[in-house]
C-alpha cells in the first residue's frame, strides 16, 4: 500500500527528478493561554508519526501579554527551519489554534518564520467578541484598546496571499462557540483563501483527538486527507 504522504513523482519530461520539501508540523496545545492541556500535545505528535509526519510539540510561554508567545512560536519555526525543514505546518487548538492562527495570518519580515499551512481546532480567531473572555485579558489585558485587539483577530488579518486553513468545531461548544470558526472561515472565503471547514454537531470543548466522540471522531482522517494534499501541492522554490 503506498502513503498518503509520499511526495508526488517529478512532472514527465524532466530528467531530474524534484527533491520533495522537507516538512515538519508544530502542535500548539490549548489552555486558555494560562496551561497546556496534556491530551492536546504528545497524543497529536504520536498520531502525525503514525502516519509518517514529522512532528513536535512546542510549548508557548503561559500567563504573558501579545506578542511574547508569538515571538517565541517564531523563534520555534526559525529553529526548525534551520534543522532542516522547508515547509511548516501548524496544528492547533482552542488557545493554541489562535496562535498558529496568528503566526500564519499575521505579516513578518522573515522569510524564515513562513508558515505554510494550519490545521485549527476549535480555536479562539477574535479578539472582539466577548466570547472566551478569560485568554483575551490574558494576552491583551483588561483595557486592550480596539486596535490590538483588531491586531490579534485572525479574520481581519486575512488576505488574498493567506495560506491554506483546515477548521475544525463542534457546534455544541459552549466555551468557545463555533462563531469563532464561522468568522475565520468567512474572512478565508471572501479572501477566496483555500480552506475546509467542518462543524461538528454534537461534542464538547477540548476534544483533542475525539476518540469516541461520534462525528467528531472523524475529525484527523479528514485532516489526514487535507494535509497529504498541501504537501502534494507545489512548494516554492522546488519548481
């Protein structure tokens, strides 16, 4: 049987074949920024090397003000980069998935800290909404004027040069409710931003991989699926 994630042979015609990117996929476990839930970090790692993907857990600084934990995730993505990976991926949830959120929407100078794809479940994408308040006054304080507060929502830092979004929700969530996805997803398709959604119905907050959670246990063979298709897609520099 051959893997989902083998690389694509080189195009007929040409007589050296391409040298596939290297890939590695960064997990963002949630918390409300003030923890790391266990069941979101090394249980997803160990899933992604079951299918034969690099991957690690990076544990973002807790109880800190906007931009530390950023920072520190691009630093993480300048190390990996540096160890050898072309392509970043990055899988987050609730907490975690605003951050990679914000790392792949939100505009750098560092060709280096590039991410080039973000599996987001359940996550936290506004600022603006009074929804999931507790992460907010963490990240940005009690009195975050309008403008940072703009700055950290991952829809209005959507544009049409965005990269490639894989949603996933439940619609019974009622600590972040799925109008956060709904926002990010609108935003993606306005902005015509490759991306797939799904909206389970039934399932509480925190799933991590929703082993015997009904629907929502389909959520990592369809990320499977979506993200053997972006590391099939072309990679800059390798065409």
């Amino acid at each position: 049987m051959s893997n989902a994630f083998e690389t694509a042979p080189a195009p007929r015609g040409r007589g050296v074949r391409v040298h596939p990117a290297t890939t590695h996929l960064i997990v963002l476990p949630g918390g409300g920024y003030a923890s790391h839930a266990p069941h979101e970090a090394e249980p997803i790692v160990a899933w992604l090397s079951a299918l034969g993907l690099s991957a690690s857990v990076f544990r973002y600084p807790l109880q800190v003000r906007h931009p530390e934990p950023l920072l520190a995730l691009r630093a993480e993505i300048r190390r990996r980069r540096e160890q050898g990976a072309d392509r970043i991926g990055l899988i987050g949830f609730s907490a975690g998935g605003h951050l990679a959120g914000l790392a792949a929407l939100a505009p750098g100078d560092d060709q280096r800290e590039s991410v080039q794809f973000a599996v987001l479940g359940y996550a936290i994408t506004s600022m603006e909404t009074e929804t999931y308040r507790p992460a907010r006054l963490i990240l940005l304080g009690e009195d975050a004027p309008p403008h940072l507060r703009r700055r950290t929502t991952l829809d209005a830092l959507v544009t049409t040069a965005s990269v490639p979004f894989f949603l996933w929700h439940t619609a019974e969530d009622i600590y972040v409710p799925p109008e956060h996805t709904y926002l990010l997803a609108s935003a993606l398709a306005a902005h015509e931003v490759p991306h797939t959604v799904h909206v389970f119905a039934h399932g509480p907050h925190s799933l991590g991989l929703a082993e015997d959670a009904g629907d929502a246990a389909t959520w990592t063979k369809l990320a499977e699926s979506w993200i053997s298709e972006q590391l099939r897609s072309p990679f800059p520099g390798t065409s």
